[in-house]
C-alpha cells in the first residue's frame, strides 16, 4: 500500500524563554523548549496511523504541523508528494492543504457558541465559494443527527452531539486525511464507543485515512492499524497493531501496557511507573528514557539510540532484543 503522508526527521522547537528586558537583568540564557524530535514515519492510504503516549509528549503538536497551524522548525512533512512546509508552489500547497481536516479534543471550544450548526458545517465549503444548499443538513444526517439540527446553537447539544457536529464539519470539503487530537478524550465511554463506531463507519465509506492521537490504548486497539509510540518527543517504537498488542519491545511501550487497566486486572499486582516524565526544556542525554528505565545500561545515558527494524516493528532502543 502506497504511503499518502510521508513525515520525515520532522523537529519542533518552540521558545518559552522569559521577555528579553527579564533575561538581560537576570543574565538567565534562552530556554528552548524541544516538543517533537526527529521523528519519521509514514501512513498508508485509507489507513489509521496512532500516536500514543503520556501528556507532554508532542502527539498534539505533530497533529497540528500535519494541518498546517504550526511550522515545523525542522524536517519534513510530505501529502502526495508535496512538502507542505517548503513547497514554493502556494496553488499546490493550497490543494493538499483542502485535503486535510481535523477534529479537536474538546467538542465544547472548537464550534463558535455564536454559529448555527449550519453555518459551522458548511464553513469550509462557503470560504471556497462553493454550494452550501442542504449541506450541513445532509451531513448532519450522515454523522447520526436529524437534518432539523442544522438551525440550532452548539449549546442545545450533548458534548457526543457536538463531537458528531465537529466530525460533520470536517466531512463538509471531503478531505482525504482527518487528524484526530483524541477526539473522544471529553466523552463518557459509551458515547465515546458511538462516536468511535461512526469514524470507522465513515473512513470504510469515504475511503478516509486518519492520523488518530490518543493516550488510550483501549481506544487505539480499537481503531488503528500501525501503531506509533512517543516518548519526550521521540517516535521510540513502531509496529502493526496486533504485533505491538502481543510483543511489544521498547520498556517504555511494556509500561504503558503493564499500567493501563484491564478487565482481567482484578487483584493483580503491577508496580507503578517510576519517576516523571522529563523536562522537554532540560531532555536527559541518550536516550530520553533511561533515567526511568529497568534495564539501561551506561550505554543508554550517552549514546541516542537510532530507529532499527525487528521483524515488523520499527525499535529505538539498544537492548530491544
């Protein structure tokens, strides 16, 4: 299968350093907050490419590069073929970019409270000029919700309501590529299952391929086909869902599985994940987890382990046999 998006060494640094006058007084140096990390990986056509990982580990920030609201700093991000960061062509870039849409992770902040339902839905076809007759209605039936909606407000609505009318407005310019930012994460579980089954409803029938960021693995089990895991801004292992679920190598991906629930978990005893995530600002040296891992050696504290190839899974890790 075809790769349709192509991230490649893509780095992002952003600058959370204190005003220039308070730096000067208190001769404090810049701090360079480092958000994502040389992260490479690809996404095939009609697929689902997941990224998990802890709070703080740049799953958001890659989303929000892929959809162009932030600049990468550096590396590349390449949709049929087009790099969207250095592609000089803007009638290129604009055409891939009309391909891309993307549902947030909180139903209640990303529809303007002032909008009808109709006018929030169609928005992205009305910016271009197109038709807008009976579109929001349409799709408002396709996501599960009556066509009489469309002349609501979002506060008339459940927040699995308001996430189906989010998923509606990404639909409206039939987009190839929709990034998910854990779009269920605000919901109850049983709304959240609804609003799962309607995704995978909707990417069998519009052929739609989904970058899909979540910290649930329960949920990511459910939904994706290749699996990738980020530590500290760091892609640490990749596989194939299945694979990943049955043998995953990284220690830190064997954490995760050890200290999410499970229904079988009832009495079992699993020892908690040591210390905290590191400061982005600060990163430990080599690779970014030893500091928390069980079976680092002094090699780990120095030497960044590279991305290699195990059977089907993609490891940053120096004793991942």
């Amino acid at each position: 299968m075809s790769a349709l998006i192509k991230v490649a060494h893509l780095t992002r640094v952003f600058d959370v350093s204190k005003p220039w006058l308070n730096r000067v007084i208190e001769r404090s140096p810049k701090a360079l907050l480092t958000a994502v990390s040389d992260v490479s990986f690809e996404i095939p056509e009609k697929s689902v490419y997941a990224l998990v990982g802890e709070s703080g580990s740049g799953k958001s920030t890659i989303g929000k590069i892929m959809v162009g609201l932030v600049p990468p700093s550096s590396g590349s991000v390449e949709v049929q073929g087009v790099d969207l960061a250095t592609e000089k062509d803007a009638a290129k870039v604009e055409a891939v970019r009309a391909e891309i849409q993307m549902i947030f992770q909180d139903p209640y902040a990303s529809l303007n409270p002032r909008w009808r339902v109709r006018d929030i839905i169609a928005e992205p076809v009305a910016v271009k000029g197109g038709d807008t007759t009976g579109l929001a209605e349409k799709l408002l039936e396709q996501v599960g919700l009556s066509g009489k909606d469309a002349g609501k407000y979002p506060h008339e609505f459940s927040g699995g309501q308001r996430q189906r009318i989010c998923i509606a407005r990404a639909l409206a310019s039939e987009p190839k590529i929709i990034v998910c930012d854990e779009p269920t994460s605000a919901l109850d579980v049983s709304v959240q299952a609804q609003v799962l089954n309607l995704m995978t409803d909707l990417r069998e029938e519009f052929g739609l391929t989904y970058l899909f960021i979540s910290h649930d693995l329960t949920v990511v089990q459910h939904m994706a086909d290749i699996i990738g895991v980020l530590y500290l801004g760091r892609l640490v292992e990749e596989a194939p869902r299945d694979v990943l679920f049955s043998d995953p190598k990284h220690p830190y991906t064997k954490m995760l599985f050890a200290a999410a629930p499970r229904m079988d978990g009832f009495g079992r005893e699993v020892e908690p994940p040591k210390g905290e995530i590191p400061d982005a600002i600060n990163p430990p040296s080599g690779c970014a987890y030893h500091p928390r891992c069980p079976i680092a050696v002094a090699r780990c504290s120095t030497e960044r382990p590279e991305m290699r190839r195990i059977g089907q899974t993609r490891v940053a890790c120096h004793l991942a046999e």
